[in-house]
C-alpha cells in the first residue's frame, strides 16, 4: 500500500511461517522508492480474528518481518479497520524518521569496546554490538581466549578462538578484534584500543561497555585498572536472557551431540 | 431473543486452539445454522503473509469436525459483495444437501 505523494509503504500480516513467494512479494514492494513498514498481527488478533494462533510469539514474527531486505520499520497490529491500521503505520513511520535522525547525530563516544568469549554467536551477542555502535563511532571487539576461558571455567569453548574471531570479524560493526590472553590485564586492553586511535584522543572518549549484569564487578574498577577511559553499561533483560544467552544455546548443542554434529547435520541437509 | 436464521466466521484455521473453539461454540449459540468460512492457501500466503502448515483442503477437514459447525466453505476474497455471495451459496448449498 503506498501513501499518494510517495511517503513511504506498508503491508501487514501474520509473518508465522514465510516461504519463497512471501519473500520476493514482500521485497519486491519494499525495494520499491521510499521507507517501507511492515504490521504484525498481534497474537490476540490472529487468534480472536484471524482464527489461527499462531507458532511463534508477536516478538519472534515482528524480527522475522524486519529481517526481509529494504524492511525499515515494523510494528503491531491488532484491528483491521483501515483507519486505524494506517494510523498505526503513520506513527511507527514517524518512531522510524526520529530514529533514524538520532542514529545522524553524532556518536556519543569515538571508540567503544565490548569484551567477551561470543561461544556459539548468538542474536544476544548481535544486539550487544549493535547497542556498542549505537554509541560509538568505532567498536572493537575484545576476544578472551582458549587458555583465558580455560583458566576461568575450568572448561574449553565449544568453538576455538580462531573460529569465535572469524565470525566477529565478519561483521559490519566491528572494527576489529583484539584479544584478551590468558594474561591480559585490563590495562592491557586500553593499551592495545590506544593502538588504533589518534594519539591525541580524549581518553573518555574511549568506553567499555558492559551488560548491567556485569555491573556490579565492573564498577569498582572505574578510575584504577580502567583508568581514565568511560564504562558504560547496557540494559540486560534477566527474563530474556534465560533463552537468548550462551548457557541457553550451548545447552541445546551439547544436547544434540555437540556443535560439530549439528554443523555435519546442516551440510547434509544443505546437499 | 430469536435466533437469525445463520451466522458465519472467516478465518485462517491452521492451528485451531481451545480459544477458537470455544469462541465458534459461543458465537454459534446466536444463529440457527452456523458456518464457517476458511481462507483458501493462496489468499494466507499472499494477503495474510504467512504460510499455512496445512493446506485449504486440510484445513476445511479439520474444521468441518468441530462442533456447532454446519457448513464450511472457502474464501479467497475481502471484499463485501464476493463475500456474500460466497456465504449465501454455501449456506443454500447446505440447506438443499439437507
């Protein structure tokens, strides 16, 4: 549905299952000119209205809806009056134009850093960078190692550390990885991210990012091992977390046989 | 209160739960006959924008075992004129067959 001066577009639907002719159809409207939307039936809607309930949580069909190509913003639905749903559309069209304007402004710090193993990478993981580089111009990431996590957890990772850095670096948000060795300090990290910037750079404009989980462990060393870098910290949904975390997934992995049994099972399946 | 002589939904029916049960049993109450309408596969995928795990054929089986239904018939359009004429043949298609 386009608006008559070319605004931007919308449809709205289900987004349960998607198969081959949702997709072309969908990305055929959105590479069209302009912003284009996408409205989730809610699940009350689906059930009350539609008379299907539906597979996956409104959340789950909302990310599926934003991940088609040229999909720029996405938003509830629970009416069919035309009315309301374009009202609904013109005001998430309006969230999306403020977002974007903000994400225009300049960053809040130059460089930014998150620090973790990112074992079996998960969407947890990706929201994590993407919130670093909501903040910052550049982010690096700081690998910990097979021997640190050895060391701490008495365990190896289920993916080496040169597999946990390949798909990092894969990713557009990330500068580059650094690593955290058996023996770094936190010293040791500032040190090694002072290497890719200006040497002239305001060391607060230098931040270590934290989820609040890590908070309380963290805090205390502002101003002595972090020095006179920032650190700031990320919003984490304990609730959420219990599905999107490392714990969660590598669960299932080592459930199935482990993560090399599920990557054969792919290759299989892809043949 | 005198009962109209039929009522009808439309729906998707792919994945029928208590909830929709109980809501065709209750809106049944209101209407002699009661009918219920299935999208058909091609209208889910493309105006509804999900893919149904059964087909129309399926689904029309499935609902046609539920209680307090009498007639189902399929359902490819939104539009009020298509949708009457639709409903009201299915209905004389049921009261003839009778």
């Amino acid at each position: 549905m386009e608006e008559e001066n070319g605004r931007f577009g919308y449809n709205v639907g289900v987004y349960d299952l998607v198969c081959r002719t949702i997709r072309q159809k969908v990305e055929e409207e959105a590479g069209k000119e302009g912003p284009y939307g996408i409205g989730v039936y809610t699940s009350e809607f689906c059930e009350e209205v539609l008379m299907t309930a539906p597979m996956k949580t409104l959340e789950e069909r909302m990310a599926i809806a934003k991940s088609f190509n040229d999909v720029d913003f996405v938003f509830s639905v629970n009416t069919n009056n035309r009315q309301e749903v374009e009202a609904l559309a013109v005001k998430a069209y309006e969230e999306y134009l403020l977002r974007k304007k903000a994400a225009e402004e300049p960053k809040k710090y130059k460089v930014g850093f998150v620090i973790g193993s990112f074992d079996v990478f998960h969407a947890g993981h990706l929201e994590n960078i993407m919130m670093a580089k909501e903040m910052c111009e550049r982010v690096f990431v700081v690998l910990k190692t097979d021997e640190r996590i050895f060391l701490k957890k008495n365990k190896m990772p289920r993916q080496t550390t040169a597999e946990r850095a390949a798909v990092l670096k894969f990713l557009k948000p990330v500068e580059d990885v650094l690593y955290m060795d058996i023996d770094t300090t936190r010293k040791d990290v500032i040190a090694d991210v002072l290497q890719h910037c200006d040497p002239n750079i305001d060391k607060k404009e230098i931040v270590a990012i934290f989820g609040s989980d890590l908070q309380a462990k963290e805090e205390q060393y502002i101003g002595t091992d972090w020095a006179d870098i920032s650190v700031a910290f990320t919003e984490r949904n304990p609730e959420k977390m219990k599905t999107v975390s490392s714990t969660h997934y590598q669960k299932i992995c080592d459930a199935r046989g482990g993560l090399k049994v599920l990557e054969s099972f792919e290759e299989q399946t892809i043949k | 209160m005198e009962k109209r002589k039929f009522d009808f939904t439309i729906g998707i029916f792919d994945t029928i739960s208590e909830t929709i049960k109980d809501k065709i049993l209750n809106d049944s109450k209101l209407s002699e006959t009661y009918g219920v309408g299935i999208y058909t596969d091609k209208y889910v995928i493309e105006e509804l924008k999900t893919y149904p795990t059964k087909n129309q054929n399926e689904r029309l089986e499935e609902v046609k075992k539920l209680k307090k239904v009498d007639f189902v018939f399929l359902v490819n359009t939104t539009e009020k004129k298509e949708l009457k004429e639709l409903v009201t043949k299915a209905y004389f298609d049921f009261i003839n067959a009778k």
